[in-house]
C-alpha cells in the first residue's frame, strides 16, 4: 500500500512538473522570437535618412506607422512631410506607407533618405531644409509579433535633427 501511495505521488508530481515545463518552454519561444522596433536616424554630410529597424530575434509586423509634425498632421509616411527639393537633387530612397510590412530579425526599411555631396549648395540647401523639417516630426510604430501579440509601440522624436541649427 505504502508503494502505491509513493507511486501515486511520485506520478503525480512528474505530470506536474512536465506541464510546468511544457508551459514555461512555451514561455521561452515566445520571448525567444521577440521583435524589437528601434527608429534610428543618420544625419551627416553627405547623407541623412530615417529608418525603422527590428532589433528583435523573430519577425515583425508592423501595424501603423504614423509620422506626426509640430502642427499635429499626421501621415503614414514621412516624405509627405517634406519640402520641396532643390532642382536636380532627388530622394536616395523613401517609403510611401510600411503599414502591414513584415520585417525580418535584424533588418531594416529606409524610411526617408538623401545624399549628396556636401559641397553642392543645391544638396546642402535641400538637406538643410529635410533637417529642419525632420526636427519637428514624431514617428510612431505599433507592431506585433508572429504570433499576432501587440508589442509595445515605439515612439521617436525627430529632434535630433535640429541640433545644427539653420544654415544658409
């Protein structure tokens, strides 16, 4: 009877345990596959740009993407924010909307970019101008994982930017 009663525990406490496990390896996989938003910039010389990068271990989806400015107009991008550029000079790279976009571990989208050479005054004039501008934006992204959780939005102010000051 004795032998039994162990058994009994002993069995029991096994089932336990390997649920227990079962849960926090579940747990673990899913933290293990996390995306993480990060909104770096690049401002320098030659070259200024936005991006929204996934810092994170597993893929993420990004639900909005909402570029706010010191008015309080929103848009879903941020060359729609922009000035007019100087004849001749062209946006390197920009997005239009990432609003559904999946970004794989460790990548990135360019959100807006320019370069140039800095001793074009027509680059430097257009450049100036994105600075200033940029300065006063807010980009926010909400995103989520693969398995459909919301993970907390991240929020960015632009004013980085507006260390330099105007120049003309």
């Amino acid at each position: 009877m004795i032998i039994a009663i162990c058994a009994l525990v002993v069995s029991v406490f096994a089932t336990g345990l390997t649920a227990w496990t079962g849960y926090a390896q579940r747990k673990h996989m899913r933290l293990s596959v996390r995306p993480i938003a990060a909104i770096p910039v690049a401002d320098f010389e030659n070259r200024i740009g936005v991006f929204l990068q996934n810092k994170g271990l597993g893929p993420m989806r990004v639900r909005t993407l909402r570029v706010t400015d010191a008015e309080g107009v929103v848009h879903d991008d941020i060359v729609s924010h922009m000035p007019p550029l100087s004849p001749g000079i062209f946006w390197s790279n920009y997005y239009d909307s990432v609003d559904g976009a999946t970004l794989e571990a460790g990548k990135f989208f360019q959100l807006l970019g320019l370069r140039g050479h800095p001793e074009d005054s027509a680059y430097c004039q257009s450049r100036d101008a994105a600075r200033q501008k940029l300065s006063a934006l807010v980009v926010r992204v909400e995103y989520e994982d693969l398995y459909g959780q919301p993970m907390e939005p991240k929020e960015r102010r632009l004013s980085w930017f507006g260390r330099h000051g105007i120049r003309h």
